[in-house]
C-alpha cells in the first residue's frame, strides 16, 4: 500500500498535467484540418497549419477571489 506521500505527488502530478495545464484543442477556424478550405489553401494563421490550438486548462481560466 503506498503511503500518503507517494499518493500526493501522484495527484500533484496528474493535477499539473490534465487540469491545470495547457490544452491542444481542435482549431476553430479551420475546424483541426490546419488549411481554411479544401481547395489547397495555405496553412491557418490561427494554429500554423497544426490543426490544433493550445487553450488554458479550465481551472486556470477561472477568475481570482
């Protein structure tokens, strides 16, 4: 049984990585096909041509109290 250390820096490490963190998100202009149309535009300006943008993570998004 692991004790309460080791479980913490388990939820310290799972909490940085999938909830506070940056997020790649399907872009939005180009809807994650990293080009406006499909007519060999060029590449998105909003994510580069990745197809993905990076977006704060939900708790970072909230408001300071």
């Amino acid at each position: 049984m692991a004790n309460f250390h080791q479980r913490k820096a388990e939820r310290t490490e799972y909490y940085l990585a999938f909830v506070y963190g940056w997020k790649l998100n399907p872009c939005l202009s180009c809807n994650g096909s990293g080009k406006y149309d499909n007519d060999g535009s060029p590449d998105c300006g909003a994510c580069d041509g990745s197809g993905k943008e990076r977006v704060r993570g939900a708790k970072a998004m909230q408001p300071d109290n």
